[in-house]
C-alpha cells in the first residue's frame, strides 16, 4: 500500500552560497589582475555562511589537506563590484580612480566590522593598492566577524548546461547598502533587499555579423562565406 507518512523534500541544501539576502562572515581578500587589462583588477571576497549543522558537509577548508576538515557552512567567491576596479573618465568628465575606489570599499568595510581606525593607521604606509590589500588580510579584521550582504549574480551557463552565479556585491544606491553589521537592528537596518529584477544580470551572447538579403554580392563577399 502506498504510504503518505513521509513526503518530506530531502534535497540537501547546496555547499555553495547563492544570490539573494545572506550572513556570512569573510574568510579572506585578495586582488585578481584582469588577463586583458593588467590595470584592472576585481576584489575577491571568500565567505562562508552559518554554521548548518552536523548533517550538512561543505566543502573541505583545504582540498590539499583533508585532515582540516570541511567547511560548517555555505561558502561564496564574491566580487567587491559586478565591474572590475578600473581608472575612467566618463563622457561628463568625471573621473574615478582604482585604487581610491578599492579603498573606499575596504573603508565600509571596516566601518560595517567596526575598525575604522584601522583605515587612519594605514595612511601614508603603502607603495601600492596590492601592499594595502595584503596589510588587511593579513590583520585579519573581518575574523569572525558576521555581516548581512546583498549578493548578486551574473547567469551564466557551465559546460555541463547548468545554471550558475558568478557572485557580486551591487552598489550602494537609495535601495540600500550591499552589507552591514549582523549587530544593526533590524528596525535600523538599510540593507539592500534582494530582488532578482534589480540584482540578477545575464552576460551578454557576443555579437556576430548578419548577412542581408541586399547585399551586393563580390569576390569579397563570396571569400568571407567559403569553406
């Protein structure tokens, strides 16, 4: 006889963290040059998500050495923006900068962490956007620390035909900020709310060439479309 009892959906949540309203806390941050343009770069943020539990297992900490075990939550690799950090001057003439841009965010970072002095002791001590970088990962202020996020995603497609994220922070706009303290009252709270209208991008298919109907056809025409 069937059995009504147990209908339950067992699907295991997935290791991996997706778009929407989450608190994480941060693992670690580094700068990835772009390959196209050694001037740009983006900042990756690791993260991982609550403790879910003894029946979930996340990935390892380290794949390289299993006896560290796994992670107790979901993880993510976040960008700091959808874009890549970039020196660009707009059409108005307005200009922004890499490595201001770059420090403006570590700076909300560390208001959100409370370590805002952490920004006034660095002044004047780095050659290079990298060196400042490598100083905040290295001090670790985010450690343990919890933080509501807004994350967003750009759609894409892996190669087994699965739909996947590639994770990003959206900017700070009259909707709300990307992220704040866990500690921010609810009621006080101004984090962005998630809406896959606002936050869900796709990436663009690359455009190709048409061939119209009208076009005269010549040798030329006739080399580009032989095999």
């Amino acid at each position: 006889m069937l059995s009504t009892k147990d209908l339950s959906d067992n699907k295991k949540p997935s290791k991996m963290i997706q778009p929407g309203n989450h608190t994480c806390k941060i693992l670690s941050i580094t700068l990835q040059t772009m390959p196209y343009d050694k001037d740009a770069c983006n900042l990756i943020l690791q993260v991982e998500g609550p403790d879910l539990g003894d029946k979930f297992k996340g990935f390892f900490i380290d794949k390289d050495n299993p006896s560290k075990g796994y992670h107790k939550g979901q993880i993510g690799r976040l960008r700091a923006s959808e874009y890549p950090f970039a020196d660009k001057e707009f059409d108005d003439g307005t200009k922004i900068f890499r490595d201001r841009e770059i420090m403006k965010f570590i700076k909300n970072l560390c208001l959100a962490l409370g370590e805002l002095s952490w920004i006034q002791e660095q002044d004047g001590k780095h050659p290079t956007i990298q060196s400042f970088i490598d100083k905040f990962n290295a001090d670790k202020l985010y450690e343990g620390k919890f933080l509501r996020m807004c994350i967003g995603g750009k759609k894409y497609q892996n190669l087994q035909g699965y739909t996947n994220h590639d994770l990003f922070l959206p900017r700070p706009n009259k909707l709300g900020f990307a992220f704040e303290s866990e500690s921010v009252p609810e009621a006080m709270s101004k984090l962005a709310v998630f809406d896959p209208l606002i936050h869900i991008t796709e990436k663009k298919p690359k455009a190709t060439k048409s061939f119209k109907a009208d076009t005269p056809v010549t040798q030329k025409t006739k080399d580009q479309f032989s095999l």
